[in-house]
C-alpha cells in the first residue's frame, strides 16, 4: 500500500512538472499504458482526474482532483491547475457525493492526511503562478469547517503526522519544494495548546516528494526518512530527532 500511494504521488509530481517545462501533453501520453478500457467496469465518473482516494472509514473516501484550464496571455498559452476535494460515500453500490470544495483562483491541493475527526490539506497556486501562498488547513469530518492552521513559502506535497516531542500531541511533518529556488522543503509544525507553531524547517536537494517516520535509532523519538532528488537522482535521507533539531544521517 505504502508504495502505491507513493506512485501515485510521483505521478502526479510529474503532472506537475511536465507543466512547468511546458510539456503537459508529453507528460500525460508518457503514462499512459495499453488500453484495457474493456475490462474495467467504472463505478463513478467525474469531471476531473482523480489523483488520489483516502479511505475517511468504512464507507466514506476522500478523493483529491485537479482541473486544468489553459489561459492565453499574448503570444503564449499556459496552463493553470484548480484542485477539488470531494467526499463520497458508498450506498447501495452507488457513489454519492456528500461534499465538494475547491478554492478561487488556480489553486492546487497537497494530498491530504486523514485522521479520525479531521483531514489535513495544503491549499497552494497552481505552480504556473506560485505566489509564495500555501496555507495548511484543517477540515473537521463532521461540518467539515475549516480552519487555517500554518503558512509555509513552498509547495506542499505531502503531510505526515508523528508525536515528534512526545508531549502527547501530533506534530505535522510537512514535505515539498520551492519552484523558484529548485530546492526541496521540510517543515516540522509543532502542535502546541495555543496551536501550531513552525520547530523546525530546512532545505534539502532539488525536490522532496515524501516523508516516513521510524524510530530509526531505536532511542524511542520518531525520527524520519525523506525521498529527495539531487540534480535528478533520488535519495533517501535519514533526519534522526534531536528535538528541536534533526541531524542528517550520512
Ligand atoms: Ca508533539
Ligand atoms: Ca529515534
């Protein structure tokens, strides 16, 4: 499972950058496979592609889409994302949309974390039109009202939450990159009573897809493990915790 969603996640990271080299179409043909449209029976439609589907519980999911609108200014065409989220619950053999939401503007989704009451999501412009705006936010799975709960000047591709500290309350780990800088960026959101405040940010090869934590060094803090790029090679990186800091792991 892990390695699926990691796929889908490099998938969509190179949606993201064929955009930006202007080779959208090129990118897309690139991942297409054999046409076994024959054998596959859908049970839903939608008018955008899927990127990712997170299970909420039982019957409920939350799907992660994005749109994409092309816009001519002057001799050149580019082309904007728009995200959407939707969760739909299965009745019946049937999909049934229970909720959608997407922003004003071109603005694109991080894939979301969902935990038990809430899902977590970085709201941030289409990299055509980086703006240095990304906004953590947190939905409740009940009204699904959402609050803004930290600021961060890159793109956001994932979210992953530990007890970094171990006080008892789950800190955010937040991965991504700078597309103006080419530079890949971590930030740790400490979960304190008065909300979450930024322990711990750096910078790291060209691209950061994702993060996992593990106990690495067995000392009983999670510490955690990054897929980066360096100058289109792919490493993983080990950052054991030395709370507030952690040190690289050659
Ligand atoms: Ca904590
Ligand atoms: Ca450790």
């Amino acid at each position: 499972m892990p390695h699926a969603i990691h796929t889908r996640k490099l998938i969509f990271l190179t949606v993201l950058l064929s955009i930006f080299g202007g080779m959208f179409l090129s990118g897309c043909t690139s991942l297409q496979t054999e046409n076994k449209e024959a054998e596959v029976t859908p049970i839903m439609k939608t008018d955008s592609p899927v990127i990712d589907i997170s299970k909420i519980n039982r019957n409920r999911f939350l799907l992660l889409s994005t749109k994409a609108f092309v816009k001519q200014e002057g001799e050149k065409f580019n082309i904007f994302l728009q995200g959407r989220l939707n969760i739909v619950k299965i009745a019946k053999n049937n999909f049934i949309q229970e909720w959608n939401y997407s922003l004003e503007r071109f603005r694109v989704f991080s894939y979301p974390l969902v935990k038990q009451n809430c899902f977590v999501v970085a709201a941030e412009d289409s990299p055509n039109l980086f703006n240095n705006e990304t906004e953590v936010l947190m939905f409740s799975l009940d009204d699904f009202k959402f609050k803004r709960i930290a600021n961060v000047s890159y793109f956001v591709f994932s979210i992953n939450s530990e007890d970094f500290n171990r006080d008892g309350r789950e800190d955010l780990l937040l991965t991504g990159y700078d597309p103006r800088l080419d530079l890949g960026k971590i930030t740790l959101l400490e979960n304190t009573s008065e909300g979450f405040r930024k322990a711990f940010e750096c910078a790291i090869g060209n691209k950061t897809f994702d993060a996992f934590v593990s106990d690495v060094n067995k000392d009983s803090y999670p510490d955690f493990v990054v897929l980066t790029t360096f100058s289109c090679q792919e490493i993983l990186q080990i950052f054991v915790n030395k709370y507030p800091n952690f040190e690289k792991r050659e």
